[in-house]
C-alpha cells in the first residue's frame, strides 16, 4: 500500500457526516397534530356530599322537616316531611330515570320553601346498593342544579347542594 492510500483512508474516517432528519422532522410535525387532536379531554366535576353519619345528626336536629329522595329500581320517591310520599316519578317507556322532570319539580319544592320564607338548601338521597353508580351521580347533577334560560344564556341556579347520602333497606 502506498502512502498516499493511507492518508486518504483517514481522511475519510475523520470527515464529518451530516444527519439527515429532514424524515424525522415530517414524521414530527404529522404525528405530534394528530396525538394532540386523538386526546380526550375529561372533566372531572366533585360532588361535595356530607357522610352518614352527618346526615344523622342532620335528622336528629329537624325531625320530620326532611326533605328525601328514594332511588328505587321503579323511579324516583319524594318525601316531605322525611317518611310522607310527595310524589313518584316512574321510569320512561324506555326504562330510563326521568331526571328532567325530577329537576323541574325540585325547582318547583324550592320555589315553595321561598314562599314560606323556609330556607332549605339540603336533601337527603337515600339509594340501595343495587342502583348504578351512574344513575346516582345522574341524580346528585340534577338536585344540585337546575338548567334555567337568563337573558338567552344557560345558567345552573342553585336547588339543594347539600347532600346528604344515605341507604335505604329493600
């Protein structure tokens, strides 16, 4: 081998070779849209409820001016005072909780204790074991609040947020 073979042989190992992440750029400015676009967004929302044993002292302090809720597999209870029915709200035709019609006549109760100059703003929910979880916070959605129309806008007024969660015995 002659010389001059070895000086180009090392030349060419110290020679710097450029990287081509043209590809990997594209592949970049493709997929970092798309996972951004494919996130789902989630709200969480809490439920501020007061415990069992809460709602106890709760009852001890007004006997009978309860205002309750049964969540039975046949629809909604209301009972006021705590133990009087006020009125059931079967399920639909389709086997679904009417909670629109729960929520208008809660709305309504309010509107009632207004009147009276009684200021009510706490519910106890009594449910079984059995209810789906969805149902009761289904539920808990439409006792806290009511969707109003104000000056074209949709507002949450306010109907009974403290709730007092309880079970009922089948």
């Amino acid at each position: 081998m002659s010389r001059n073979s070895r000086v180009h042989k090392r030349q060419k190992k110290n020679e710097e070779v450029d990287l081509n992440i043209t590809p990997f750029m594209n592949l970049m400015i493709v997929l970092v849209p798309v996972l951004l676009l494919s996130m789902v967004f989630t709200h969480i929302r809490i439920h501020d409820i007061q415990l069992p044993e809460l709602s106890q002292k709760i009852s001890e302090d007004e006997p009978d001016k309860e205002l309750q809720l049964l969540i039975q597999a046949e629809g909604f209870e209301v009972q006021y005072p705590a133990g009087k029915p006020l009125k059931t709200f079967p399920l639909n035709a389709d086997k679904q909780y009417e909670y629109a019609q729960l929520s208008r006549y809660l709305r309504d109760i309010k509107a009632t204790f207004q009147e009276k100059n009684i200021e009510k703003d706490s519910i106890t929910l009594l449910s079984s074991d059995t209810i789906p979880y969805q149902v009761l916070v289904k539920t808990l959605d439409s006792i806290k609040f009511s969707v109003e129309m104000v000056d074209g806008e949709k507002v949450n007024a306010e109907l009974f947020p403290a709730v007092a969660l309880g079970s009922v015995a089948l």
